[in-house]
C-alpha cells in the first residue's frame, strides 16, 4: 500500500484499504500529507519508504480520524533531522487545534513546542508537574546539577 492509502485508512479505522475515500475525505488526506511533508512521496509504496517517511505517515494516518486525545510515545525517535523537523511543525500546528496530544520523550528537545504542561516520572512516580515553558527551564537548570560523565579514553582528573 501507498503512503496515501495508509493515511486513508485513519479515516475508516481499518489497518488496510477497505473503502475508497470520497472527495472530502481524499482532500482531508492530501491535507495531512502536506502537513508532515510527505505529498510528494504520497504514491510511495509503504514499505520501499524511509524509516522517517512510514514514522510521519502513521502519525497523519492516526490524525486522519480528527481524534480529539493522541497519545504518542517517543515520537522522534530514531528519526533524522529533516523528518525531526517535519513531525515538530506538524504537532505545533496540531497543539492549535482541537486535538489533545499527550506525547512521552526522554530528551528535552523530543517535547512538542507549544505543549501546556510537563511531567517528570521517575521509578513509576510522578515527581513534578509545570506550565511549559518553566518545564523546560527547569530541565536544563536540572541537566547543569548532574555530574559529568568523562567520555571514553579520558579518565577522570
């Protein structure tokens, strides 16, 4: 199946290409591949696209539906800058919306701008929750209080 049609299939809750999309729903689509960046390589075949390409077209394929909760667990990983780029611009632009996002990051920078609240989980606790943007102060202000790692082959002093 083509990057397109996986997208589709957002719109019908189905894993494979059961109904043929109307023209509402074939715009909606062609919308959510020019969003994550993927409209040239819509007619792509899924699995002949890059890592990035699959990763972006399944998050538009779980947005195709309009859900008003999606939940994304690591999001960015493994993806290269360029495709990093692509899934940011399009969740800002979702955070606009009437979407709810609950996204899970282990780097400061995997967290989607424009969130309103930040979470610390620890050991399976919850250890603090901010407004955004103090969030993000407090990460790097956590980040300069940990001790450094010598890198490899430098040894301690």
């Amino acid at each position: 199946h083509t990057l397109g049609e996986v997208v589709a299939t957002g719109l019908f809750g189905t894993d494979i290409p059961l109904d043929e999309p109307d023209a509402g729903q074939r715009r909606r689509v062609a919308a959510l591949l020019r969003r994550f960046g993927l409209a040239d390589a819509s007619g792509r075949r899924m699995l002949e696209a890059s890592y990035g390409q699959r990763r972006l077209a399944l998050v538009a394929r779980a947005l195709a539906g309009r859900p008003r909760l999606l939940l994304l667990d690591e999001a960015f990983n493994g993806l290269d800058d360029l495709h990093r780029r692509a899934l940011g611009r399009a969740l800002s632009g979702l955070l606009r919306g009437a979407t709810t996002l609950v996204a899970t990051a282990h780097r400061v920078e995997d967290v989607p701008r424009g969130i309103g609240h930040a979470a610390w989980v620890e050991a399976g606790r919850l250890r603090r929750i901010a407004p955004a943007r103090l969030a993000a102060r407090l990460e790097r202000r956590e980040r300069r209080a940990l001790p450094r790692v010598p890198r490899a082959g430098q040894g301690s002093r």
